[in-house]
C-alpha cells in the first residue's frame, strides 16, 4: 500500500494539476478502486487536498520536506550568502544540490520581475542542462560523470548540450575556472553562472545567478557568484 500512495504522490507534475480520481489512475497506471481508497486516506493525512473532485498535493508534503535536517541546515546556512548576492546582483539567484543525476533546487530569490524558468524550490532538473547542474556534476568526481556521459543527454531547450564530446569539454573548463556557465540551456532568453560548495572536501552543492540573455555580463556576475560560494564553503567547513 504505501508503494501504491508513493506512486499517486509522484504522479504530480509541477505543471499539471489538480487531477480527477479517474486522470489518478490513468497516470499511475492502479485501478480507480485503489486510488479512490488511497486518495482518502492521504486527504485524512494531509498529503493530499481535496477541492470538489479533483486533488491536489497536501501543505503537509512541504512541511515535511522543510524539515529534512541535512537539507534544513543547509539552506539556513546558505541563505544570508543568497541574499548578499541576490543584492549584488539584482538577478534571480539559486541554491541547490546533487540527488542521482539530476539537481533539485533548495531554494530560489528573484525579485518583482521573475525570470520564466523551469526551476522551483523542491523541484529537480537534469544536471547537464543547467549551470548549477554542470557545477555540481564537474566536482562530483569521475565516476559520476563517466556514467552520465556515457548515458542519452536529455534535452530542454534546442541549446541544451546534448554532445558528450562538447559536455565533456565543458566540465574540464568548469574544474579548471572554478564556475560553470549555461546559456539558454534549462530556459530560452537566460544565462547563468554558477559555482560549487565545498564541505568536508566533497561537494555539498552549487549557486548560480540567472539572467536574461541580453544583459549577461560574465566579468560583473562571476566574481560575486565566486565570493558567494567561497564564503559559504569556508562557513561550512567551519561548522563541521
């Protein structure tokens, strides 16, 4: 049974939405008897929400996943350093980290004006299309990017890096400056910078600052995304 719930729980999409009983049992494939009985019992837990026929996912989900305590202390930690760089910059600015082959985003500042991006706090896109994905994938060791290099490049956008031979490329240049750049790989019209996070020796995660292609400045973003990422490195270091 909790196979089952786990499969009507991920059968959300960030775009799609709330769903009748029977669009449930069409995307996870069980029987509309199974998923009317299981839909209850995650309405009565809070995972799910209920508005006339059709659910929804539950408030409870997020306060749950806000407390996941690596990911907590984390992104507390992280935060002054995304807001010192977001007022540097002016520029919507992320934090995420690594989960299997893809990175999943902790946490996201933009101001009035929000860039249309495919990244969402808790959300997870596929590491080679995006720079905080390339800067994560760069120092996360050889055996990890022989296997993604050695696997389909998934695709976003027609610029995404698809080449193994090109990605491969670009992760050396990433080892080499110490900051990974993206255009107009997760999004159309956007380009970002992003660095690593260091803890421990290994790599905890990455941050990157994401703008509009007609104003991106390399040589004025980097060294603040740079000094973003130094800074929380050393804090981290500091407190394990």
């Amino acid at each position: 049974m909790l196979d089952k719930a786990a499969i009507i729980l991920e059968s959300f999409s960030p775009d799609g939405g709330p769903y009748r009983l029977s669009e449930l049992s069409g995307r996870t494939g069980l029987p509309k008897p199974t998923v009317h009985r299981l839909a209850a019992d995650l309405v009565r837990l809070g995972w799910l929400e209920r508005s006339g026929p059709r659910y929804r996912l539950g408030a409870k989900l997020f306060e749950l996943g806000s407390l996941v305590p690596h990911r907590l202390g984390l992104r507390e930690t992280a935060l002054p350093f995304l807001q010192d760089l977001f007022e540097a910059t002016r520029e919507t600015v992320h934090l995420g980290v690594r989960e299997g082959m893809e990175v999943v985003y902790l946490e996201r500042i933009h101001g009035h004006e929000a860039l249309q991006l495919p990244s969402r706090i808790g959300g997870s896109l596929p590491l080679t299309c995006t720079g905080v994905g390339k800067a994560l994938l760069a120092f996360s060791g050889d055996e990890l990017a022989e296997e993604v290099l050695s696997r389909p490049l998934p695709g976003l956008t027609p610029h995404s890096v698809t080449d193994p031979a090109r990605l491969r490329m670009a992760l050396e240049k990433i080892r080499v400056s110490g900051l990974a750049y993206e255009e107009q790989g997760a999004a159309l019209g956007v380009s970002c910078i992003a660095a690593p996070v260091f803890a421990g020796g290994a790599t905890v995660a990455a941050l990157s600052v994401a703008v509009p292609r007609e104003r991106f400045s390399p040589a004025q973003l980097a060294p603040a995304v740079r000094t973003a990422a130094l800074g929380l490195s050393r804090v981290l270091r500091g407190s394990n």
